[in-house]
C-alpha cells in the first residue's frame, strides 16, 4: 500500500512525530473526530470509534486510518490506481483491437453470421463501455454520488462479459470453435480489464464521501503514453457504430425470412 511516514499515538499517549514533506494543510471532519495536516506536522482528535478517511495533495496521496489507539499516516508517491487503470486498459485496447480486426472483422466476418447476431450486440456494448472507460479514466474525476458510474460501469462490463462468453460456444460452433488463440487473448483481456476496473474503484472508492461533482482533468501521464490510449478510443467508437450497423442488418435479414 505505501510506506508509513508515521505512526502517532493518540495524543494520551507521548510520541514523536515525523512531518509529512510537501502536504499542505487540510481539514477533515471524520465520525470520531478531526484530523489535521499540515506543513509542520500532524494533530489528531479522534474518538473511540474506528473510522478512516483519505485525502490527496497534489505531490501524492495521502491515507489517514484512525484506531482506538493510534493514528497511521500513509504517504506515497502520486502513481495512482487511475493511472495503473489507464496502462492497463490501454494495453487491453490495442490488443482488443487486434482481436476484433483479425477475428471478428477479417477471419470469422462475424458480422455476416446470422448465429453471431446476439454476440455482436455484446461486441458493440463492450466497445462503447470501453472507450467510455478509458475516456472517463483520462479525464474525468467523480465525486460524491457520482463516484457511483465507476461501479455502475463495472457491473455492465462483468455482465456484458458474462453473456458474452455464455453466447460464444453455441455462435462458434458452426464455424468451428473459438480459435486456440483468440480462446487464449480473451482469457488475458479479461485479466487485465478486470485489473484496470478492480485499481479504478480501490483507488477512488474514498471520492464517494466528498462534495458531489463532475470535472475534467487530464491524467498526469506521460504525452508519449497517449496516442495509444486514443487510438483504442477511436478504435472502440468505430467498432461500436461498426457492430451497430451489422446487427441492424442481420436483423432486417432475419424479419425479412420470418416474413417470407
């Protein structure tokens, strides 16, 4: 989790205290009390109750856990769970976009197959929520009760998913099975979204608790680390509108044979 900065005991108790470098002051109000930082140091009320409450300055983060009995500070460094979510579904979009173009796109042509309609739909929900995702990860930050898009869109992924790999067995089955390789690449891809989704919500699961808000940031990442993570976002957009259109089409296909 990080390295402890220090450890104060609560203040009946006697004890030293080691300044948190760089932190600039702030306030908390907490349910056991008020705590304190400050360029000088730390100074803590806090009650009998357990609680805990986190904060981030602008050199890094911040994590208070108040006990009974003591005060644990955490401090580390500004690499925060967004930015590991944000290698991560990057690397999940260049090799998602290899899946859908060679797979879906050049070798299956799963849009011309009337058995692959339903997974196409879960083609295209998946690549709107990723490009979502990913663009909500770069540059938006959720606050308050709109913290709650993070687990709204991880819970459409997780069913998304789900029924995708619950529909693929019986749509492949006429073409002859999912290839070895792309069985293998959605196994990794799975991994590393539900990773990516996993870091989003531990690291930001404290945003709930504050004023409730929608702002736009850009995440403090590399330039050079962004022209892949637009491509994705492209990539995605145009696979959703792609996916769209072919299941529009075999659906018309369909009504037109049920009406013959």
């Amino acid at each position: 989790m990080g390295s402890a900065k220090s450890i104060i005991e609560r203040p009946d108790v006697p004890s030293s205290l080691s300044p948190l470098k760089n932190a600039q002051q702030y306030r908390l109000s907490l349910s056991g009390g008020v705590v304190k930082i400050d360029r000088d140091g730390f100074a803590a009320e806090s009650g009998n109750s357990q609680c805990a409450a986190s904060l981030r300055t602008g050199y890094g983060c911040i994590r208070v856990l108040i006990w009974p009995r003591c005060i644990i500070v955490f401090y580390w460094p500004d690499v925060s769970a967004m930015v590991a979510a944000f290698y991560l579904l990057t690397i999940a979009g260049l090799c998602g976009s290899y899946d859908v173009l060679y797979y879906h796109i050049y070798k299956l042509k799963l849009y011309k197959q009337h058995d692959a309609m339903w997974e196409n739909v879960t083609h295209a929900i998946r690549a709107l929520l990723f490009a979502v995702m990913l663009l909500t990860v770069m540059h938006v930050k959720c606050t308050g009760w709109w913290w709650l898009i993070y687990p709204i869109l991880l819970t459409i992924e997780v069913t998304n998913t789900m029924t995708d790999a619950i529909l693929e067995p019986k749509t492949r089955k006429s073409m002859g099975g999912l290839p070895p390789v792309e069985y293998y690449l959605h196994i990794f891809l799975s991994i590393v979204t539900g990773a990516a989704l996993a870091s989003i919500i531990w690291g930001t699961y404290d945003m709930l608790w504050m004023e409730p808000s929608v702002s736009l940031r850009r995440i403090n990442v590399p330039t050079i680390a962004l022209p892949g993570a637009y491509f994705s976002v492209v990539v995605s957009f145009g696979m959703f509108f792609w996916e769209l259109a072919g299941v529009r089409r075999l659906w018309r296909e369909r009504q037109a044979k049920a009406a013959a």
